[in-house]
C-alpha cells in the first residue's frame, strides 16, 4: 500500500498543474522605436478590458501608433494616433464600440501600472491606454469624478524603456498638448506568454 502514494502524489500534481496554467495571466510584448516592455494583463480583475485589449494586439491595430501623450511626472499614453498626427491628421484611427468602464476592480493607478484612457464619458474607453510613471492615487476609483480610470494590467520588464519615453521632450501640434517632440513609435504588440 505505501509503495502506490507517491502515484497518487503524481497523479494529485498532474491533476493540480492545468488549474495553475488555466490561471496565470497573459502578457504583451510591447516593441517601440525607444525600446521594448512587457505588460501583464489581468482578466480576473478586469475582464471585459482585456478582452478587449488583446483583441485590438492580436489584431495588429497598435502596430504604427505612437505615444502621443507624454506628462514626465504624470504618465505615457498611445495606442490612438498614427505619426500621421505629425502632418495634421488630428484624429485618431477608427476603433470598436467603447467598452463599459471596470475601475472598481481593486488595482490602483501606482507607478507602472496600466490603464484605459477614456473622455469624461466613463464608458468611452477604445484602444487608448496610459502607464502610470508615478503613483497617481488621483485616478483611482472613485476619484476624480465618480469613476476612476479602469487599471488592467502592469509593466513587468522594461520600465528602464518607459521612463525613457517619459523624458522625452514635448510641444504642441495642433490643439494637443504634451506630444513628443519626435515620435515615439509602437512598431508591435505581441502576447508573448503567461505567468504570474
């Protein structure tokens, strides 16, 4: 009889190993002309928004998009505009539907953490997204207007490369404020594994 427990203990283990795959979080390569960072993504906290996310990386939508929003003590966002914003195309590219904002998931705006961009509208989330550069306890659910800014994932590696990007200098183009100076290309997203 004691010869079958380390079977069992196997066999316990094997059962227990497709449960951990099952809930380890995906993660997206994000290659840029500054260099490259991995986000993870957490769809137990915000589902609808990384589902929504990682349909527009699997669809390629990102590649070409710059960060067009550079606030050195504030946050980095992209995902929305082309360098075509350079040469007077002042609206971004066509998205989906918005999606319904998950702000009071739990995961708060602190330094490298990954959120939606949105318009007053707290529901008007698209493809824009930003990486906090500091803690911006000021985004957090409910603040600063009853709603908070939905967080859904985090940079895990290459923060070196976003606090590059946040140092670069910025101007104005058009009626946009705080556009780098020379553009800061997303030339790819790519989901490149899972893990915690």
């Amino acid at each position: 009889m004691f010869r079958k427990l380390p079977l069992i203990g196997a066999l316990l283990f094997a059962m227990a190993a497709p449960d951990d795959a099952a809930a380890a979080n995906p993660q997206v390569l994000v290659k840029t002309t500054a260099g490259e960072f991995v986000i993870e993504l957490y769809p137990d906290k915000a589902p609808g928004t990384v589902d929504n996310f990682l349909k527009y990386v699997n669809d390629g939508f990102y590649a070409g998009t710059i960060f067009h929003r550079v606030i050195g003590n504030f946050m980095i966002q992209g995902g929305g505009f082309t360098k075509d914003l350079y040469q007077g195309q002042l609206r971004p590219k066509a998205t989906r539907a918005p999606i319904p904002i998950e702000s009071r998931n739990g995961l708060r705006n602190d330094t490298g953490w990954v959120a939606m961009a949105r318009t007053g509208d707290p529901n008007s989330a698209t493809s824009q997204f930003f990486i906090n550069v500091v803690d911006n306890a000021s985004l957090n659910y409910p603040q600063p207007d009853g709603h908070g800014y939905a967080v859904f994932g985090k940079v895990i590696s290459g923060m070196d490369v976003v606090n590059k990007i946040r140092a670069v200098p910025t101007g104005s183009v058009g009626p946009y404020r705080d556009v780098p100076t020379a553009a800061v290309v997303i030339d790819s997203m790519t989901v490149v594994g899972a893990g915690r």
